[in-house]
C-alpha cells in the first residue's frame, strides 16, 4: 500500500504547482489572498477534494478540504499559510519575484520556502492517496490560511476559535529544510519548539526648539539613542538547545519634522524573541525596568512603553506519536533520521499546541531563506516533503 502511494507522488506536478503559487501574489500587507484561495479551491475540485472558505475578514480567506476516514482513526491536519511578506525593492531581486523560474534544482520566488512550496507538497501528498483508493480510517485535513504574516488572527486562530478545524495531531509545513551544501540526501528536519515574541513600542517625547538654539530643547531622537543601545546591551543567559538564544530587534523608528527643528518626538517598534522556559510578560518587565533606570540618570528623558503584541514560546516532547511516527517515515524513506530543532519564528503551531493538540514544524524550504531578496526553495525538498508526509499521512490515520 505504502509503495503505490509513493509511486503516485507526481515530481513534475509538485513543481509545477509551487511555481503556479508563487506567481499568484499574496503580500501581507496589506494581506489580500483571495485570488489565490480561489485558485487553490478549483485546484483542489480538480484534484478530487471538496473544500470550503471560511473568513472572518472580507479580503482574508481560509480554505480548509478533508480527505474523510472511514471512522475509528487517528486524524491529522496540515496546516501551511497562502500570504507572503511583501517584495520589498524589486530591483535589488536579480530574478523576478513572481516568475517561479526554476533552474539548477532551484524554485525562485516570493513565498518559495515560506511557504508555499509547503501547500504543494501536502496537496501532492494528499492527492497520492487519493489517487491509490485508500480509505484510512483517520481523516486528513488541509488548511491553506490567511494572515499568518500578520499574527494569524484571522487565519488560524480563527479556524480554532471558531470549531471550523481540529485533529488528534498536526503538521505546520513552514521551512524545515537543509541547506544544499549538507552532505545528505534527506535534508529534512522536524522541529518541535518554537521562539515566541514580544513586540513593544516605546515612545520618547522632546522638547521643540529651533536647531540654531538646540541646547534649549530636548533633542527625542538623541535621548531615544540611548534607549535603543540600551536594549542593545542587554543580555540573557538563557539558552533553548533547539530554539537557541533570544534576540532583540529594533525594526522601526520615527522622529523629527525637519532637520532645523529638535524634534520633540521619536517612536521605536521592536520584536525580542523568547524561548521557551522564558515568560514573555517577565521579559517585558525587564525592558520597562532599563527605562526606568535611565530615565533616573537622565530627568530629561521621558519615555513610555506599550505592548502591541505578546505570543507565548511553544515546545513539545520529542516522544509524542506524531514526532515519532513522522520521523519513522523519514528513516523509511531516506535510511536516514530527521534532525530534531526548533524554529527561530513565531508560527502557527502555538495555537494548536496551546490547545493540547501536538504539533511539529516539517516543511520544503530552508528556515532562513524566509523574506529574502531571491528567495528560493530546493525541489528535492519539495519532492522529500511531500513523500513524508504522505507516508505519515497513512501510517498515522490507518
């Protein structure tokens, strides 16, 4: 049964299908995917599988097919994200982002690794099994979502929060991959933690003055310098054996009218990564804490913080039956173990995990290809991929 599934398993078409993809923008902003949600569902009719949209913004939308058990088994959900970030400067890419070229084993495009090379492997993977006239007894769910760029809300969460998906075990297919120059032809690897966040903003509030006149105000940027080495220098000691160390990134800053006027206003937004065994809100009261220090060296300073969004780091154990059962498929096909790791982003399997639904991270792409300038992903894992999970797919709903 498990050799004509994979005999089914279509390299060309699993190409094919990534290119057709990546060519369908879907940049997040502003997060408009209805065009290709629509494609995907005549896809999938076409492949066989019925499917459904579900949205909770207008612009935003879900689809979500089943490959129905006969009863009595295990079910298991696939879950892989349609929108992209967006292109940034197109001239510094030196392909087209929405070409799909393929050339030398390599996928060029927008959302190549990250991930829709991850939706045709599971659709290619689910087709295989349809395609033999196998009936398992668990279902197997697609849940192609919108948003997860954009925190998720109106993606998978709310698939969850509504009741429109569930299963017994899940598989995120964001970028697990090696990179080419590992000496293996398993490249594969399954994660089972994953980095949560804290995005913050901080605010600094000045005093005004004509420049000529600058040592009478209170220069916003200059004081908001400090802040921002500051967090610059703080440190962690902490160290996730799969997730790593936590990091900090200031990736937005405002401030100032006009170069002969001391601004009086500046405004940060940063992301600090946490791993798991750290508690997000004890992180942020450590940040608030170098404000309050600096602010008591400095009575000029003046500044606030407000946080824009908290995600919670996720981890499960590595004998869960989907770990195990996935990388038993692995071996099976490459003679070979997957690498157990942990992803540096926070994804979609916090929901599920947060709801006691076990859930890995194994997908086509390598990790940090993810919102490159020629972004790409390798086709023998887009082939590797798909193979795992349709062997997964049987062995785990049987």
């Amino acid at each position: 049964m498990e050799r004509k599934i994979l005999q089914n398993i279509n390299t060309e078409e699993a190409i094919e299908l990534t290119r057709e993809l990546i060519r369908i923008a879907s940049p997040n902003p502003p997060g408009d995917n209805r065009h290709i949600a629509e494609f995907l569902v005549k896809t999938l009719m076409k492949k066989g599988f019925h499917s459904t949209l579900s949205q909770k913004e207008e612009t935003q939308v879900n689809v979500v097919a089943r490959v129905k058990g006969k009863g009595g088994g295990r079910s298991l959900l696939l879950n892989g994200h349609m929108d992209t970030v967006p292109i940034g400067d197109q001239n510094k890419w030196t392909v087209d982002p929405l070409g799909g070229e393929c050339r030398n084993g390599r996928i060029y495009g927008r959302g190549s690794t990250d991930c829709k090379s991850g939706i045709a492997a599971m659709i290619i993977a689910a087709e295989a099994i349809w395609k033999a006239d196998i009936e398992l007894r668990g279902d197997i769910i697609l849940a192609l979502v919108a948003g997860e760029e954009s925190l998720s809300e109106n993606g998978t969460g709310y698939l969850l929060n509504e009741g429109l998906i569930s299963a017994d075990s899940v598989i995120v297919t964001e970028p697990t991959t090696l990179p080419a120059e590992y000496p293996t032809d398993q490249p594969l690897q399954i994660f089972t933690a994953s980095r949560g966040m804290v995005w913050l903003e901080i605010t600094v509030e000045g005093k005004a003055v004509h420049a000529k006149i600058a040592p009478q105000g209170v220069n916003a940027i200059e004081k908001m310098s400090t802040i921002v080495l500051a967090l610059q220098h703080m440190s962690s000691n902490l160290y996730h054996p799969l997730c790593g160390s936590p990091t900090i990134n200031v990736g937005i800053i405002h401030g100032g009218t006009s170069p002969n006027i001391v601004p009086d206003h500046c405004q940060i937004i940063l992301d600090r990564d946490v791993v798991p065994g750290e508690d997000p809100m004890k992180v942020t009261e450590q940040i608030q804490r170098v404000l309050h220090k600096l602010q008591e060296e400095d009575n000029s300073l003046k500044a606030t913080m407000k946080i824009i969004s908290i995600e919670d780091p996720v981890e499960i154990s590595q004998d869960e039956q989907i770990v195990r059962v996935l990388n038993e498929g692995i071996k099976a096909l490459f003679s070979v173990e997957a690498k157990i790791g942990g992803m540096i982003g926070a994804n979609d399997s916090r929901f599920f995990i947060k709801r006691g639904i076990p859930t890995v991270i194994c997908g086509p792409g390598i990790t940090t290809q993810s919102h490159q300038i020629d972004e790409y992903v390798e086709t023998r894992s887009v082939f590797n991929a798909a193979k795992a999970y349709a062997l997964t797919m049987i062995r785990f709903c049987q």
